[in-house]
C-alpha cells in the first residue's frame, strides 16, 4: 500500500490495547507505516497482566474460541500455550440460588437456553422476552448469570436479542471461554513483538490530546500525513475528538482480587443467580499466576447506579463465605476497585451494535474499541471494529490517490 508509488501510508494509532495492536499487525501486514502512541508506560490496556507474585488480569478474562479473533491470533501463532480447562465434572461450578450453593441451574433456565438466539427480539427486554418463554425464576436466573459476559447490574433490562446471544455462548459446552497461559499479557506480550517485528513504531508514554493537523512534507522526504485511529476507551475518545456524541450505555462493577492459601475442594467458580456477580479461582487452571501453595481468586460483582464500591464488596466477601470456608483465615492479599466504563458496550431494547457510535469518524479518523459499531462479546468487538477500521483506513487512501 503506497501514497505515492514509494512511500507507504502512513497511519496513527492512539491507544496500544488489544483494538490499537490488532489494527497495526493488520495495517502493517497490508505494506502500511505504522506508529503506536501509547499513553501507559506498556501496551495492553485492559489486557495488561500485572507483574508481580500474582499475576492478575483488571476483572476476570476468557478468550472465547468461537470468535474471528481467535482464527486471527491463531494463524499468527499469537495465543501460546492455553491452561487446561478442567475437566467437566471436575469443574466445581457452584450457582448460588435461592440463598445457597447448588450445581445445577433451574430447569427452566436449561429450557430457555433451547431457543435460538434469532428467536429472542431486538426491542424487547430480556427479562419480560425470557419471562414468556420460561417463567420469571428461570429467566431471572438466566439473566443474573450473563452478568459473567455483560458486567451489568441488570441484565434484564437489556435488549433481549443481545442478552440471549451472549448467554447461549457462555454456557456452551463444551466452553468457548479458554486461558492463556500466564494471563492476557501473554497474548499481548506475542502481539506486541509481531508488531515489532512487521516495523511497526511503538511510542509508549506518548499522550496524545490533540489531533492537530500534520503538516505536508516535501517530496520525496516522507510519507505524506496519513488516516489516525483512535483505539481508547469512549470516553477518551470523547475527550480526544471533543464529540459529545460518542456516548454509548456500559457498566461499573466492583472488582475483588485475593490470594489464599490453597485448601483442596475449593470451587472452580461461584455465579450468582440471586443477584449478579462471579467469583473464579483461576489458579485451578492456571497455577503460574501464583506461588506455589496459593491461589488467585478474582471476582466482578456489578453495581448499580445507586451502589457504592463498598457493596460490591460486601456481596463479594459473602459469595466468598458460601464457596470458600475460613477464606479470611487463609488470605495472604487482597485488592479492591471499581471499573466504570471500561467493560463494553450493553445494547438497550431497541438498539443494536450498529447503533453504537460510527467507527468512521470522517477527516481521516476512525474509531476500534469496545463500545463502538461492531459484532462480537467482550473482546471481539474490539477486535472487529479494529479490522474495520483499517480496511477503511486504507482503502479510504487508495481511492483519495486515485481522484488527486
């Protein structure tokens, strides 16, 4: 891909996540020069993996192999070794419902997860939708479940079609979710030396606040001023293109890490389907993401409007109390926070992901991340919509070279 017959386009990505390293492999692979700017002392974003005795990712992470993505980053050999899923009857899931621990989910929930995702209506909330076809304790059930894929306070609430989807994936056996070994970084980690490798140029520490025009170099002194994607948060890109209209509906959850001492028959995973909120051991798959003897424990418990960081702790540590006995006794650290806005887009009733804010952004610009206007569950979205972004990029290019 030229500008001129010698040099390459030149493109900009903002943001060196998981969107912002996707669209420099794929810009780079197309013949385009490439250059990351990266606000954070590392890429990853939210897939960065923390360094350290515990190796934790911000909130619980699975890479779901029934996504493009997964083909992708296979192909590139960019997945690496995978922690073995344990085996089913193995797996320790423990539902909380109707305030204890069982290890199967209501029989009406099994039901509803008969109907195709086609089935479930665009404009419609999920929980009246569900409530028709199953009956309210099996499609409340179903709905605090997703909460594992969606980060939502109520799930219920939105757009049945979007829920649906997500919780047939979820569920399915045998599981889509898989691990990198030694956490998402690992993943970034290969990506960040493919990109590398293809030349693409990393800016780390590199804030950008401003798109300001680049000037026009001389003939044959560079590539000439190419299209720039903005690979960030929404609300950094809001700030960044100063445009009030990319708002989309997300989510603010609490997150709970922990290390504890291991003590045999603890749970895989705890999801609650009384309220919403999911407990995983990932060690029990994973035992590189902490020293020997312990396991790391990360939980996300969705918060309302109305809740503080402090509740979704409280109904952490009681999941905690049901799952894993003398928990306290046995920690050896701990890590509260909250995320807000940083985990993905929720489509309301009525709204689907092309309703999302435009990756095209006109002038050149053009958007990748989670919350914009592309298919896909957690990751994948960012994943497609920074493919897009970079098939519009470049041939937005071509054909400006072919009208000069």
């Amino acid at each position: 891909m030229t500008s001129n017959g010698t040099n390459p386009t030149h493109l900009t990505v903002i943001g060196g996540g998981f969107a912002g390293l996707t669209a420099a492999i794929s810009a780079a692979e197309a013949g385009a020069r490439v250059t990351i700017h990266e606000a954070h002392h590392t890429l990853g974003g939210r897939a960065r993996t923390a360094e350290g005795a515990y190796r934790t990712n911000e909130g619980p992470h699975a890479l779901y192999n029934g996504g493009p993505h997964w083909t992708w980053l296979k192909q590139r050999d960019l997945i690496g070794p995978l922690a073995p899923l344990p085996a089913i009857e193995g797996t320790r899931l423990r539902l909380h419902h109707q305030g204890r621990l069982r290890r199967t989910p209501p029989l009406a929930m099994l039901k509803l997860l008969r109907r195709k995702p086609e089935q479930a209506p665009v404009d419609v909330d999920f929980m009246t939708w569900a409530t028709a076809e199953v009956g309210e304790e099996g499609a409340r059930a179903a709905a605090h479940y997703i909460a594992v894929a969606t980060f939502h306070h109520d799930p219920g609430s939105l757009s049945a079609r979007f829920v649906h989807e997500r919780l047939r994936r979820a569920t399915k056996l045998p599981p889509e979710a898989h691990y990198p070994r030694g956490g998402w970084g690992s993943v970034i980690d290969r990506m960040a030396t493919l990109a590398w490798n293809l030349g693409v140029r990393v800016e780390t520490l590199s804030r950008v606040d401003t798109l300001a025009p680049l000037p026009t170099p001389a003939p044959g002194l560079g590539p000439a001023p190419g299209p720039v994607i903005v690979a960030t948060s929404l609300p950094a890109a809001r700030h960044l293109l100063q445009d009030d209209s990319l708002q989309w509906t997300g989510a603010r959850t609490a997150l709970v890490d922990l290390a504890l001492n291991s003590r045999k028959g603890d749970p895989f995973a705890i999801a609650d389907l009384d309220g919403t909120g999911w407990i995983e051991r990932f060690t029990s798959q994973d035992r590189t993401l902490a020293p020997a003897g312990q396991d790391l424990v990360q939980g996300q418990i969705p918060l309302s409007p109305a809740e503080s960081k402090a509740d979704g702790v409280a109904r952490a540590d009681h999941l905690l109390d049901l799952g894993f006995p003398d928990w306290r006794d046995r920690l050896l650290w701990r890590r509260d926070s909250v995320s807000n806005g940083r985990t993905g887009a929720v489509d309301l009733p009525g709204t689907t992901w092309r309703d999302r804010p435009a990756i095209d952004r006109g002038n050149g610009v053009y958007l990748a991340g989670d919350q914009v206007a592309a298919p896909g569950l957690l990751s994948e979205v960012s994943f497609n919509s920074a493919l897009e972004a970079v098939t519009l990029a470049l041939t937005s290019t071509r054909l400006d070279l072919r009208t000069a």
